[in-house]
C-alpha cells in the first residue's frame, strides 16, 4: 500500500505476487491488485479502460475465493466491488460517487483503521465537481485527513492526498507543510518529489518547483511518463523567472526519451512543452508551426485527444495573431475534431477545455481580424467559462490564461485601465506568472499609475534574478507581453 500511496501502481506487482507465495490464502492481494488498477484517481476516467473495468470485476471475485479473513476485509473488497459493477451499463460518475459513498461507509464502521478514511478522503477528493468554487469535497477530504496527519506524519497517502486536496488558488497555502514533507517521506518515489510542485506552482515558489521536479525525474527509473510530466511543470518554473534555456534543455531531454511513454501525461507534456516555450514569450509565429512530437505516425495519440488539443491550440492562437485566417480555420476544425474525439471517450471534463479554448482562439481571432469589440467580448466570455471550471492535475496551469489573453487584447486596444484588473485578476489565481506581472506593469504605466508599475517592475526583477546569462529579466517579461 505504500507504493499505492505514491501512485508507484508498477512497483505493486511484485510484492503482492511474494503475498500469494507466503499465503495463498490472502484474498487482500487481489484486492489490491485491482485498487492499484485504477492508477491515479485524479485522472479518472481517462485512465481506467473498459478492460481494467472487466479485469477487476473479475479481481474482486478472485479475492472472494481465495478467501477474506475478516468482516473488514469483506468491507473492503464490496466497497470497491461497487466501481467494477455493472460498468457497461453505469457511468463512470455514477460509479465513482458509489465508490466514495462505500468507503465512508467502510470508514464510519473501522473508526479505528486510518486506511479507511485516507482511502475514502482520496475518492472523495478525486471526484470533485470542477464547477464548485466553495471546494465542498476537496475541504471535507482535508479535514478527515489532518487528524490523521498529526497521528501519522509519516504516513505518504495522508501528505499526497492533503496536497491534492489543496491545490487549488485559495486554499494552496494551507498545502504547504504537507508539501514540504511529502517528499522527505518517500525519497525514492518519483511521485512523492513532483507532488509539493503542486503546491508550489500554486503559491509562486518556482525554484522549489524546479526542484521538485527535478529531483522526481531523476527518481522515475521504470514509467518514462514521470519523468515528462515533471519535465512539463519544470519547463513552466523556468520560464516564469526568465530562464528560456533551462526551459528549452528540459524540452530536448523530453524529447531523448528512447521509447516515449503511452500515458496520458507523457502525452499533455509532449504537446505542452513546445506550446509553453512559444506562447510564454508571444512567439507567434514559432506557435502556429508547432510539430506535433512525436510524430502521429509514431505515436498513439488518437488515444488522447485532450493532450492534442494543447498543440492545435497553440497553433490557432499563433495563426490568429499573424493574421494567417486559412491557418486558423484549420486548427479550429481540427480542436472540434479532437473535442468530438474526447466526447466519444467520455472525457467531459477535456470536452469542456477544448470548447473554452475553441471560444479563447474565436475571440482572439475576430479582436485580431479588427473587430476589437466583438472580439473582446469573445475573449471575456471565454475567461469567465475558464474561471467556473478548475485546472486538472496534469497541467501546472493553462498554456495561457483565458483572462491572460483578454488582458492583453484589452492593452493593445488602448484599454489600458481594464487591461490592469484583467491582469490583476490573473495574478490573483495564478501568483507570480510572470506574463501576467509584465502586462500589469505595462498596463499600469499606460494607465497613468507610475507607482503601480513600478512595483510590478521590481517584482518582476526580482523573480529573474537568475534569468539566463545576458538577458534583462524586466525586458524579457515586458517583451513577451507586448510583442
């Protein structure tokens, strides 16, 4: 359980199988074969197949017949019985809220077994409604597993899951001790490390999230996908406090992988990496060329229309601000395609992502074409729908903001005040995002506020302190919001 508790699922194996050969009586391994099946919870549902699904129905059978030595045992094994069953005719919601609901029920009746509320305060956080800004589950998992925190510090699912619970733009500070003692935790877990990068992403903290992160990469020796997924939050760190070269060693070093990982994540980071250097800096014409890497060919990446989606998107904010309209319309039918693609998949909530960034690339295009008030009035439309929703778990954050987008519509169409709030309101959810701190700085000085400007100027010196060797960390940030 204690590599369940880093999603570590491909060290699981090996000592359940050492489990069956001790006691081939221990129906518990099954039951925690087919726990571990379920992978990352937070990536549900894209993660779990229709064989996994099928796999452990049957798992949960096995464990009934090898043989359960207790009732807690039996409540274990029908509480996640309930996610197997009856999987072609339920959906994946439905199954998911029984989950949770079986194992409050399992920890309401072992009061005295702490397994039982951290695996219930995982299901219940994981299945949060991404629209519910009041954080109804992911505070009620959080206050379930402090107590527990304080009685078991060492425990690694009761940090994760804490970190998980917190990661979102109000509550990340209460994250922050969970976060600096995940990692210490379980040293050797790849996971461990990159998880306090949650965190840190959150609150700003972008040297403690490159790191992080790299110290996990350099711990993933068996799944590749850690790796790229840490190398994704490293590359964002580093571009938040100037430092493109870094940013573009780790993208090369993404891209050495000797067999590049089937994983969701591997995927998102393949497509982020490149979108993140280009948009970060408003290159857009290396944006609307973006390759897609590594090649469809080689690639399965029918598989995960959502990770796609992140390089057509770049491409289409690129085409749209070099004005290349045949371009755009090409990345537009292809994001509807792969928004039909994530339909037929079942994956709602990257249905809804790629609409916003459908209504993100309409706006910014028609603003770009001249229409400027139309325009803008597509781009709030677009990040108010992005502020009602919630980043997933896979992104250190949007390749670029909505309301980020808008603000600098709103500057370059010489709404220079408006422009300020808009950057504002970023700066609020996303603390430290170094665009964001470059156009308020120029959207204050255009604004009138010599003092305000001068503030975000300093701050911004200060964050790119250490930014590449011969670049000007103020001219840099300034540059990439102005260009």
């Amino acid at each position: 359980m204690a590599y369940f508790h880093s999603f570590a699922m491909e060290r699981v194996k090996a000592p359940l199988e050492r489990a069956l050969q001790a006691d081939a009586s221990c129906g518990m391994a099954h039951w925690v074969r087919a726990l571990a099946s379920l992978d990352n919870p937070f990536g549900w549902p894209g993660n779990v197949s229709a064989r996994t699904l099928a796999e452990g129905a049957e798992l949960m059978e096995q464990a009934r017949r090898t043989g359960l030595k207790s009732q807690r045992e039996r409540d274990y094994v029908d509480a996640l019985s309930v996610f197997f069953r009856d999987a072609d005719k339920l959906n994946h919601a439905t199954r998911a809220k029984a989950l949770e609901s079986a194992l409050q029920g399992v920890a309401a009746r072992h009061a005295d077994d702490p397994e039982a509320v951290i695996l219930h305060s995982l299901v219940l956080s994981a299945t949060f409604d991404p629209a519910d800004k009041k954080y109804t589950n992911q505070l009620k998992a959080a206050q379930q597993l402090e107590p527990v925190f304080k009685k078991h510090p060492e425990h690694p699912g009761v940090a994760h899951y804490l970190i998980h619970s917190y990661d979102y733009p109000p509550l990340a500070g209460q994250g922050l001790t969970a976060a600096q003692r995940y990692s210490k935790i379980a040293p050797a877990a790849s996971h461990a490390q990159h998880m306090p990068s949650h965190i840190f992403t959150r609150v700003g903290a972008w040297k403690d999230s490159v790191a992080a992160n790299d110290a996990s990469a350099k711990a993933d020796s068996a799944t590749g996908w850690n790796t790229l997924h840490a190398y994704d939050y490293m590359v964002y760190a580093h571009l938040q406090m100037g430092q493109d070269r870094a940013a573009q060693q780790v993208r090369e070093r993404s891209l050495a992988l000797a067999t590049p990982p089937d994983h969701f994540a591997a995927a998102y980071a393949y497509a982020a990496i490149p979108a993140r250097l280009a948009l970060e800096r408003g290159d857009w014409a290396a944006a609307a060329k973006l390759p897609l890497a590594p090649a469809a060919g080689s690639y399965p990446w029918t598989k995960y229309p959502q990770a796609e989606a992140a390089n057509a998107y770049a491409r289409a904010l690129g085409a749209a601000a070099t004005r290349d309209a045949a371009a755009v319309a090409a990345e537009v039918t292809r994001l509807q395609a792969l928004r039909d693609r994530a339909s037929e998949l079942k994956l709602g909530y990257w249905v809804e992502q790629i609409g916003i960034q459908l209504d993100v690339v309409g706006g910014f295009g028609t603003f770009k074409r001249g229409d400027a008030e139309a325009g803008l009035a597509g781009l709030r439309q677009a990040a108010d729908r992005e502020d009602a929703s919630e980043k997933h778990a896979v992104t250190p954050g949007p390749l670029l903001p909505a309301r980020e987008v808008l603000a600098s519509a709103l500057l370059e169409a010489g709404k220079a005040p408006e422009a300020l709030r808009e950057f504002e309101a970023v700066l609020k959810k996303e603390p430290n995002r170094l665009r964001a701190l470059a156009g308020a700085a120029v959207a204050a000085e255009r604004a009138g506020d010599a003092g305000k400007s001068r503030e975000y100027s300093q701050h911004i010196t200060r964050q790119t302190a250490e930014a590449d060797a011969g670049t000007q960390g103020l001219q840099l940030a300034r540059m990439s919001v102005t260009r």
